[in-house]
C-alpha cells in the first residue's frame, strides 16, 4: 500500500461504486476500499445468512424458506427508471454486459382504501377507475398537454410558462382533483411530498414525461430491476473500475483519514498502514456518520431518518393482479402523513429469493418516535406476512462540498423509490471532484420481457 493514487474511495455502495468506475475510465488511478467483506454497503443485497446475522444475530434460519444461496435481499428497495439517469450510465459505460434486467410488472397507487393502476396514458386515464367521468376528461386533456408541449411553440403553451407559474396553478388550470393530483404528483412524478406544488411547474413536467416515456419503451411498468438484486449494480461498476486498473480491497478496517496541518486530505490509515491520494471519496459511515465528533471536524450531519420493512410473504399482493412484481405508492394525503410510503416488491422471477416466496418492502420518511407503526397502512396492503426485518436508518449529508479539503463524501440512500437522487449526487460529486460536468453518451438496453 505504499504507492500513491488519484482517488482512495471509501465503501462499496453503488453511489461510490458508480464514481471509481466512471474515475477509471477516466484514466484516473483509483484504489477501492470497504471495511466489509462483500460489496455494496449500504446497498447490498444479502443471502439469508447475511440477513439473519445482520437483524437477528441468535437465531437460526429457519428451513422453510428454502436455499440460502437462492436469496438476494435488498436492504435498501429501489427500482431503475427504464429511460432515466442510472440507465444512460449504465449504457454509457457499458456495464450493461456484466447484467441482466427484467421489468417490474406493475405500477400501482393506493388511493380511498385499495390500490389501482398508474394510469400512463390517455387511453389508460380514460379506463382508470381513480377517476369519475368528468375528472377523466380533464385527465385527458391535461396529459395531452403535456405530450403536445414544445418550448419554441407558443401555441401549445396554452398561456402557461413551466419556468414561473407554479404546478398548482397549471392543476388548476385544468380543473384536476386533489385525489387526482395525488397519483400525477407522488406515483407519476414520484414526488415525496407536496412541497412541488409551490414551486415552477417544469421539474415536475419534465418528471412525468420520464414516467411516461420510460413507461411506452417497455409496457408493463416504467421500472426495470437487475436479476438477482440490487447488489449486482455496485458489483458491476466495481468490474468496470478493476477493468480500467482500479484496485479493491474488502474486509479493511478504515482507522483514519489522515490530514495535513491546514486539514487537507494527505491519506487513508488501515492498522499500521497509510495509503496516499490525492482525493477521497466515500460514503458517511467512513467520516464519523452516528458517532460523536470529539474535538474533531463535523464532516456529515443527520438530516432525517427512513424507516424500512422487508417482508417475505408466500402470496402476491392483494390487488395487484397476481403481479410477480410491483411498486406500490400511497400519497401521504391519502394516509394524512407529510410523506408518502412505498412498497416495492419483487420474487422468485428476480432470482431474489426462492420459488413461491415474494420480498415487498416498506418504507417511508421517520415523522414520529414509533416509526413501524407509521408504516401500517403499507403492511396493511400486504396480507399475511411469513416474516419481517425492521431497520431504521439515518439519512446523512455532507456539512462541505470537498473542494477546500479534498474529502468528498456522498449522501445517504433516501426514501426514494428509484435511482434518480442516486445518480444526482453522483453528478454532483463529480462536478465537486473534477471541476467539470459528467458528460454521457446515449445508447440501448437490452431487457427481458
């Protein structure tokens, strides 16, 4: 460990696996650090032992499951946008080799009592029994809007400009209820909460419109997932770094980040042994994240807490018709919460766990002191539940962008239910390391019916 590198990154987690892949392509020298003996962080997906060990130490796995090695349980459920950030990357860099996806089959919301379908399209809006004659009418008329807009075409504009007026004011427009607000604004434009609504109309058009052209280039549903889980990403761009000359070790304690006497990065302490770079990058857990900072910098803070439920259930969920995957948003109005709850669920087709076995998780934003609790009306959903792991985790942030220091450090995996805010910071950590965009090139992706 005696040479020097460009980039030490700290931890497996897909975000720091995305940024040594896409530093290694660079031609950047990079060495690959986690203080685990897998991949993935924060972000893995683990097999029933992992699983057990890390919720439930003193037991044994019980046999009814199946094989260990048929599980590969996501700690943190999230699906990829079929034409949004994460998939340009992945075709960018061609990771798309060393991975497999298959599409979720459904997209669904909850809505006074029982789930329904996303409506994506005009026709679908006008079957949708998320809304009465007239409202379907207004539907139509403002997803036609939508699809019709140019910028350089005044008359499509219909005297509204997406840059000032906010996105109530373009719903009021076209008379939409608030019941049909809720599955525009949370299950179409996957907002978490209402605060878009104050604010210019354009992300939140521009976000409908990924959803509903990530929705007609595959059918079923606009998310698509890789087989056998989540933690095959980060594995994946870990190939792409070591293909470029990036080095991995796994199972190194981390003891300190080593700085000079104006605070600057000098290099990475493992036990007795000091490795040098120019730059650090890695996820909170590696820059005091849970620990009290003793007469030390405050590098991250905690910004909130996200409550996760990951279910085994030996049945599909009610409603979804017999889907073998979906996702599932309920609109915090709908449940009167300040932010929503997702259940996102997937099976045996996923390679993820073992025949007749379906993982659907549950998580939502911490508002209370008895967070599972607040997750009731998404376990409701689900019917009998075979078994059940509980984790509740803080969401971190950097307290400085990096560039004074040479430490940057990404954020924590949020509520989210796909991979955009994922691959924002990833841009936004490149920017801050580089001084300059991350630039990517378009092509397609393969994925299986």
């Amino acid at each position: 460990m005696d040479e020097e590198y460009d980039v030490v990154v700290l931890g497996t987690g897909l975000t720091e696996c995305i940024l040594s892949g896409l530093l290694s392509v660079e031609g950047k020298k990079v060495l690959h650090m986690d203080r685990n003996d897998y991949y993935g962080g924060d972000s893995a997906s683990l097999n029933l032992t992992q699983l057990y060990r890390k919720f439930r130490p003193d037991q044994a796995v019980p046999q009814d499951l199946g094989r260990d090695r048929d599980y590969a349980v996501d700690l943190i459920p999230k699906f990829i946008i079929a034409s949004g950030e994460l998939t340009r990357i992945l075709v960018h860099t061609d990771v798309t080799r060393y991975l497999e996806f298959k599409q979720i089959a459904g997209s669904f919301v909850y809505r006074d009592g029982k789930i329904s379908k996303v409506p994506s399209t005009e026709m679908e809006a006008v079957k949708s029994p998320l809304m009465g004659l007239f409202e379907k009418r207004r539907a139509k008329k403002f997803f036609e809007f939508l699809q019709g807009w140019k910028d350089e075409d005044p008359a499509t504009h219909q005297g509204i400009d997406l840059d000032k007026d906010t996105m109530a004011t373009v719903y009021e427009k076209f008379g939409l209820e608030p019941g049909t607000q809720d599955f525009i604004g949370h299950a179409m434009a996957l907002y978490l909460d209402d605060d878009y609504k104050k604010k210019p109309a354009r992300p939140t058009y521009e976000r409908i419109i990924l959803y509903t052209s990530s929705m007609a280039r595959y059918g079923k549903s606009p998310y698509i997932y890789p087989l056998y889980g989540l933690g095959e990403l980060p594995q994946a761009f870990a190939r792409l770094s070591a293909i470029y000359g990036g080095t991995y070790m796994l199972d190194k304690p981390i003891d300190e980040i080593v700085t000079d006497a104006d605070g600057k990065f000098v290099g990475v302490r493992s036990g007795n042994e000091t490795v040098k770079a120019k730059q650090v990058v890695g996820d909170p857990s590696y820059f005091g994240a849970g620990k009290s900072a003793e007469g030390g910098k405050v590098r991250v803070i905690e910004e909130g807490k996200v409550v996760r439920a990951i279910c085994f259930l030996k049945h599909p969920i009610p409603g979804t018709d017999d889907s073998d995957s979906a996702q599932i948003i309920i609109p915090q109005n709908q449940v009167g919460r300040r932010n929503d709850i997702y259940i996102a669920c997937v099976s045996s087709t996923h390679n993820v766990c073992a025949k007749d076995v379906y993982v659907a998780i549950v998580s939502t934003i911490v508002e209370t002191d008895k967070p599972e609790q607040e997750l009731a009306p998404g376990l409701q959903l689900l019917g009998p539940i075979h078994d059940k792991f509980v984790s509740v985790s803080s969401i971190y942030t950097p307290t400085s962008s990096g560039e004074s220091d040479n430490i940057f450090i990404t954020r924590s995996y949020d509520a989210t239910s796909h991979f955009e805010t994922v691959v924002d910071d990833v841009q936004n950590v490149w920017k801050r390391m580089n001084g300059k965009d991350l630039v990517l090139k378009k092509r397609d992706v393969n994925v299986e019916a």
